[in-house]
C-alpha cells in the first residue's frame, strides 16, 4: 500500500504536483505540530520538520506556516531532520479568529474533509459554544459532524431534552449520540470514516475527542483526561494538534480543547482569556467595575476607541455570565429567588441577551 495515498494524497493533489517543477523535491503531509516544531510523514517515514529560511522570511502571518495536515515539499538533511520548503495550496482551512488580536487568525488544520464537533452532553452543555464551533465548519467550508458524548451519564429525559434543544436550533446537520465508556454510538461513527479522508476533531475540552481517536486508532495514542477526571478544572489534556492514519480507513487529526469557546469554569479560565479585559480592568475608576454602566470604565473607553472589538467584549460579557452561573451551580446554589434578584440588578442586565 501506499503511503502517501494512505495519507490522504489524493487526484487533485497528484495534479497539482505534475503540473509543477518539484522534482528536487520529496511530499510529506505534517502530522504533528507543537509550538512552531513539525514532524513530516513522508513515503520513508517520520522526520523532524525544520522551515526553510525563505518560508520563515515570506510568513506574515500564522497562516503562512505550516500547520497540521498540510502537504509540503521537503529536502531530508541529516539524521531524521528535512528541511520544509513550500505549503502546497490547501483544500480546505478550519481557522478561527484569534481571540483579542484583530482579524488574526489561527489555523487548527488543513485538509480537512469532515469535522467532528464534540460536545458533551452532560454538565458542560452549551448550545452557544455548538453554535460558535458549526460557524467555524461552515467558514471553513468544511462539513461538520455533531457528537454528543457521555449520553452513559446522562439521564434520558436529560438527554431527550436536549436532543430536541438541538434540533430546533440546526436542521441539516447529522447529530449522533455516543458513549465512549459503553461504546454505544461509536460504530455510527466508524462508518463515516471513509479511506483518504481526513477528519478533524473539535470542542471543548474534556468533550471526550483523544478518547474517541484511542477508540478508533484502537490503542493510547494520545494522552487523556484521568487524575483530575472530576474536578473540571477547565484544564486541557491536549495541547498540540496532531494527525493519525488509521489502518485502510481515514485520517484523524485531534486539536486542543479550545479554551475561547468553552465556559469559563473558573475565574482564571476568564482572565487568561480575555487577558486585554483584565489588563485595561486595572486603570478602571472602580476597582470592582463590571464593565457595563460605570463611568471611567477603561474597557469601555477601548472598546469606544475601537482598540478591543465589539464581538469580542459581547464574548466576554456571555462568558462572564456563564461563569457566574457556573459558580453558583457548583455552590448548590440553586435559589430561583436568589437568581431572580441577581438578574434584577441593573449591572446585570446586559447578561441576559
Ligand atoms: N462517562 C464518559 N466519560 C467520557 C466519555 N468520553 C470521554 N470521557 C472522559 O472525559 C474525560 C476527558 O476526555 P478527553 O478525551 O481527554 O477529552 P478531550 O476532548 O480530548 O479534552 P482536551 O484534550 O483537554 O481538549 C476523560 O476522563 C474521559 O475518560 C464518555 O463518552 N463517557
Ligand atoms: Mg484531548
Ligand atoms: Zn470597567
């Protein structure tokens, strides 16, 4: 069998490199990317990618890099090391917008033929986030898969409940139920797999993503949640991208949980999220200002001046709201009359939109 062809090398591409002069040149599709470090599959195996000069000095932005499921032409140096020359043209680009930086954008990955978006189904629901993931599918032009997973912990009211909360909200999208624990739903999944393909994995972290890849590759090849398994610290277990070929069928590429998207479970989630809020929040009149009616409100001073976006505050005002929320879920604190004064109060108000 053939390597590359395994890989996902695939007519268009063929045509593309006979069109060109590449002959000096070996194809490797990147499989792991870890804080600008590569490793390139080739025909001959696993290198470490290093980019050339010329790439490094024509990149303006995070785009122009390689990133996971790229094809590249490389040259092999000593050792396991090659030399990453040129990206060639993308199929496809699942990218998002950098969170606080102005029409920057990070790739996730490329090539991507179908995206699995990952939601659990249990105490971290968020219909929002779902929305928030399908639009990054649909910009990408990529078709997006939704599974719902841990339906083995939900109960079946819960779970019929949110089912129909689903399907109000987006028709024409194939939704599928899956348990990695009981593997209830998962051969569902096996079957979209198709051979060639590449499939990316996206959502929240802790949504159950490199379990289901050490599901479908059928052994641990990626680390997953376990010690603080309870805790839902909002801590993520992956922290780099990374593309598996799984034996005569597709290609599996697992990503970060994405931390933007997420709720934010905790204050520090927030803060580190929205580091720009947090910064400008320290030259506010208040020192408890929430942002939203006070006067001498640096952030809205910013946002006036157009230095911080308006999505991106709105995304802070929900996230916000969330977190409060959360918080007092996990305090028990589940007093409707409580709830009720909290959303009275005026500074509350932009919360509910
Ligand atoms: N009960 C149950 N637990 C699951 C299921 N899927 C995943 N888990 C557990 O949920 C936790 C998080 O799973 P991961 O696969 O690490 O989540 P992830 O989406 O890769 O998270 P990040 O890498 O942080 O983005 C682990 O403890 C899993 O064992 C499921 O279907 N049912
Ligand atoms: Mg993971
Ligand atoms: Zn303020």
């Amino acid at each position: 069998m053939n390597i590359l062809q395994d890989l996902g090398y695939d007519a268009q591409l063929d045509t593309f490199i006979q069109s060109q002069d590449l002959a000096d040149f070996e194809i490797g599709r990147i499989i792991r990317e870890s804080k600008k470090k590569y490793m390139v599959k080739t025909q001959g195996g696993n290198y470490h990618g290093q980019i050339s000069g010329k790439l490094r000095h024509e990149a303006k932005n995070r785009s122009d890099y390689p990133a996971v499921g790229d094809w590249v032409t490389i040259k092999p140096m000593e050792n396991d090391q090659v030399i990453i020359y040129e990206i060639l043209p993308r199929k496809t680009i699942i990218e998002r917008q950098a969170i606080g930086q102005f029409g920057k954008k990070q790739t996730i990955a490329t090539n991507v033929d179908v995206a699995f978006v990952m939601q659990d189904i249990t105490y971290d629901f968020n219909l929002n986030r779902l929305d928030r993931l399908i639009a990054i599918c649909f910009a990408s032009k990529i078709k997006p898969v939704v599974v719902l997973t841990k339906i083995d912990i939900a109960d079946k009211s819960e779970l019929a409940d949110k089912m129909a909360q689903i399907n109000k909200r987006f028709n024409e999208i194939a939704i599928l139920m899956l348990s990695n624990k009981s593997m209830e739903g998962f051969p569902a999944i096996q079957r979209i797999i198709e051979y060639g393909k590449t499939y990316c994995f996206i959502g929240a972290s802790g949504a159950g993503k490199s379990t289901l890849i050490n599901n479908l590759v059928g052994e641990k090849v990626m680390l997953t949640k376990t010690l603080r398994e309870k805790s839902h610290k909002g801590q993520h277990t992956t922290s780099h991208r990374e593309l598996f070929i799984l034996k005569n069928s597709g290609i599996l590429i697992d990503t970060p949980g994405m931390r933007e998207l997420g709720v934010a479970e905790s204050f520090k989630t927030l803060e580190s999220t929205f580091e720009i809020i947090f910064t400008l929040a320290t030259s506010c009149k208040y020192s408890d200002c929430t942002h939203l009616i006070e006067p001498e409100c640096a952030v809205r001073v910013a946002l006036g001046k157009n230095e911080i976006d308006q999505s991106y505050y709105d995304n802070f005002l929900k996230m916000k709201e969330e977190q409060a929320h959360f918080e007092l879920s996990k305090k028990g604190i589940k007093d409707k009359e409580m709830m009720k004064k909290l959303k009275a109060d005026p500074r509350n108000k932009k919360f509910r939109k």
